[in-house]
C-alpha cells in the first residue's frame, strides 16, 4: 500500500522557492570566461567593471570568472554583479565594497578603500567591546570578579601611566572636573536665558575657557578599558593600547615564571641559528669531547699507517711466527740427536718433516698435551738415536754451529718484526691524542679548518645567554621593562611595538 505524505502550505511554497531558485542560477544565466578575456573586456569599458555585464553581447547574464582574478593596482571602484571562482586579488585598486561579488577566497587586499574599511570595522568592534567591559565593570581592579586577563591588563595600563605612555586622572583630578563640568552646565543655562550683548559675550568666553579646561582634563581620563587583548609575545600576553593618542602601542604582561620562559625561548629560536654569533663567542662553547669522538677515528687510521713514524712496537708477522716455529722444531730436534744438517719438508697440522744428514725421513709431532714424539723413517725414536757410520768429533762441531745458527735467525726475526703494529701502543697513543684534543679543541679545529658549528654546546650557551640577560632583550622597543603588583601578583610588562 502507498505510503501518502502530506504536503503544508509553507512547505509547498518553499519547496516551489528551491526549484524556481535552482532555475534561475542555473549555468545558463552565466558567462563563463577566463581572467585574460575579463581584463580585456575591462580595458573596453575603461576599467567600469560594473559596466560589462551590460554589454549587448551578454543579453544580461552574470558574469563568472573561471579561475583566479588579479586586478592589482588597476583604478576600479566597483566590481558590479560578479563571480570569481578562484582568487580574487584587489590589493592598491580603488575598490570600497565588494557588495555582489562572490569568489573562492580572497587575495591580498591592502592599500585599497575596502581594506582601510575592513580595519574600521575592526577597530569599531574593538571600542564596542572595550565598552561593554566598561560598562560591566569587568576589569576594574577592585572588582571580586576580575579574572587574570583583567590583572594582566591592569598591570599593562599601571606601565604605560608610570611610563608616560598616557595621563591618568588623579582623584582631585576626577573632583574637579565633576565641579568643572557642573559650573559648565550652569553657565549653559545662564547663556541660554541672558539676552543682554555684552553679558551673552561674557558668558560666552568663560563657557569656552571652561569648556579648554574640561577638554584638558578628560585627554587624561584615560582608564584600563583603553587596552584590548592581542595575542601573545612569546610565553607572555600581550595588550594593544585602543587610546587615541596611543593608538597600536603593544605591551607584553607575564608572570615572572611566563617572562622567564619567554627569554629562554627567545634564546632557543637564537642558538638554532649559530650564524647569531661571532666567531670568537662560539669558541668558549666547543665540546673537547665531541670534537674528540668525531676526530678518534681518523686520529687512529693516521697514527696505524704511519705506525714507523710513531715508532709503534710492530708484532711478528704471520710467516716470521711460522719460521720461528719452524727453526725451534729443528733446534728440537738437534738437540734432541737427530744429525744436521735438517732440511725441512713441510708441517701437517703440528706434524714436522724433515730430512736429516743421513737422508733419514724424520717427523716431529706436538700432540695436544704439549707432548713432542720423535718419528725415524716412520718408527718412533728415543733420545739420541744411534747413526752409523758417523764422525761424531765433526758432526759436534757441525751441531754447535748450527745451534749457533739458529739462534742468531731467531733473533734476528725477533729484532725485526714486520707484522701489524702493536695495538696496546697504538690505543696509548690514540688516548694522549685524545686528550690533548680535549683540552684545546679550538686549535685542532683551526688547523683541520674545520667550522665550530656541529661541536657548540648549545644548552650551555642558551643557559649562559638567560643568566647574563634581562626582560629588556625581549621587549623589542626601548629595552625597558617594569615589575608591577597588581593585587599581590608580580608581573613583568614591558612595551612591544
């Protein structure tokens, strides 16, 4: 079954509204162009914007503008019924409203009739609201209700009153302006019942002298009400003066804590750019220990490949070993009887072949308990093996000259090793280097023409730039700045702009 849905007059109607409205902005009643054929088109007109879309050739369609729209510096005052679907750009025109004008977003608009309106609208809003806070009384610093911006901005108002920023009325001040301006009523009254000349002209002089004297003393009834909010200044916030004769005045208000904060960041955002400082400043703040640590590796390679210049002990090579070895398996087995002279063959795994004078096969085995067995032509021998057919009175003296021999080899392999050098000396000599780094890194640094920049104790020089400063570096005016009690609360002000 059909679900029947009731239609009300007042939806029929609106519903009627929607599509007659959808009709009549359909793409149909649009010219579509591009911003070269609009500006063309403009300088037919001689630069009436409003005067194109009453061209024969558009029979009354709007006009839209397909993309962005710079119309920078160009002498229009109007744009007319208009639509920019990009950016539209106005900044140094003469345009005063843009009333009729639709466009996806706004570009630079300074220097024209509509920006310097913009910013009286803003500053209108500005005394509107400064008023309503008068009126509700919502900063006056005796009020139980004033909350920490209203202490904020008292304390900013205290400053630019001690600082002669601006003239506050004191009490005999505020008293006698209440009797002035009822003297100036009265004579008002008097004035405006006299008929004689010369008492008309009388009054007339002491109601203006009056009228001098009240206007001087009212260019000084200036209160905290004069001061709007305007953002932060660093950790602080910062007040903007709405008084006339002060007009855009700025003033930071902070706790000490929040002033305290705010030189520290102001001192964070400087060491990020090390190019702040000199040269000579950065010198106090290089890190022996990071210029060490990034020059160890090199200062370890240069002092290994020229290890001779350094005179750095070098340990036996890996064959002198090997012939060392070789020559005390042969004293071995000199001593132990075999004849000379030995004549070796080749080592297997600690298995040691040679020939002796007799052409006899001998092997010397290291076994793994450190043990040595002696093996002739195969067949294991004792100590001083007997040989036949030998000249023992010469083959002693052949033994004790190879012994000799060998002794001298050793030493002579000993006395010029040619292996890696020693690595205990090295690491030695690699850690005076070091040191010597560490305690003047600015030398090093200067001979390798290497930058201070990567070894800069940042965190020392921040904290010393906060120790040796004061608010005054933050306050971007005149260095000068104030600690202000308001209601038993410290705050540091100090003029920003």
């Amino acid at each position: 079954m059909l679900r029947v849905i009731k239609i009300t007059e007042s939806k029929l109607i609106k519903l009627i509204k929607n599509i007659i409205t959808e009709e009549s902005e359909s793409d149909a009643d649009y010219y579509d162009m591009d911003s070269e054929q609009y500006n063309r088109l403009l300088v037919s007109v001689g630069n009436q914007a409003h005067a194109i879309p009453k061209l024969p050739m558009f029979k009354g369609k709007k006009i839209r503008v397909v993309g962005n729209l710079d119309l920078r510096n160009k002498p229009i005052k109007s744009l007319g019924q208009i639509i920019v679907t990009g950016t539209l750009t106005i900044a140094g025109s003469q345009i005063k409203s843009l009333d009729g004008v639709e466009y996806g977003s706004l570009g630079q608009h300074y220097g024209t009739p509509y920006a310097q309106e913009i910013e009286r609208r803003r500053e209108q809003k500005e005394r509107s609201d400064a008023n309503s806070r008068r009126e509700d009384r919502e900063w006056d610093v005796n009020s139980p209700n004033i909350d920490d911006e209203g202490l904020r901005a008292n304390a900013a108002f205290r400053y630019m009153v001690s600082n002669g920023d601006i003239e506050e009325l004191s009490y005999e001040e505020v008293e006698e302006l209440k009797n002035l301006e009822k003297q100036l009523d009265d004579l008002k009254e008097r004035y405006d019942n006299v008929e004689e000349p010369d008492q008309v002209s009388e009054l007339f002089d002491e109601i203006s002298d009056l009228e001098d004297d009240i206007y001087e003393l009212k260019s000084k009834n200036n209160d905290v009400y004069e001061l709007v909010s305007s953002g932060s200044h660093y950790e602080m916030d910062s007040f903007k003066s709405i008084e006339s004769s002060t007009y855009g005045n700025k003033y930071a208000v902070g706790t000490i804590d929040e002033a305290d904060e705010s030189l520290d960041k102001y001192y964070e955002d400087m060491v990020d750019d090390l190019s702040n400082f000199d040269k000579n400043t950065l010198s106090y703040y290089v890190n022996g220990d990071e210029v060490a640590d990034y020059l160890e590796d090199d200062i370890r390679q240069s002092i290994y490949d020229d290890a001779d210049d350094y005179d750095i002990t070098r340990e036996l090579s890996g064959s002198q070993i090997n012939e060392i070895k070789e020559l005390e398996a042969e004293l071995f087995l000199i001593h132990y009887g075999i004849i000379v002279p030995l004549d070796f063959v080749v080592n297997r795994d600690n298995n040691w072949e040679y020939t002796d004078g007799a052409d006899n096969k001998i092997n010397l085995i290291v076994n793994q308990d450190g043990s040595k067995t002696v093996l002739l032509n195969g067949t294991p021998t004792l100590k001083n093996p007997k040989y036949e057919d030998v000249d023992w009175d010469e083959m002693s003296e052949n033994i004790s000259e190879r012994i000799s021999e060998i002794d001298d080899e050793i030493i002579g392999i000993k006395d010029e090793p040619d292996g890696d050098p020693d690595e205990d000396e090295i690491e030695e000599l690699v850690e005076d280097r070091l040191s010597e780094i560490k305690d003047d890194p600015i030398r090093i640094l200067d001979d390798y023409g290497m930058s201070y920049d990567n070894f800069i104790n940042i965190k020392q020089l921040k904290d010393d730039l906060v120790v040796d400063a004061d608010y005054g570096v933050i306050s971007h005016y005149d260095g000068d700045y104030e600690e202000i009690n308001i209601n038993g609360e410290d705050f540091i002000v100090f003029r920003i702009d």
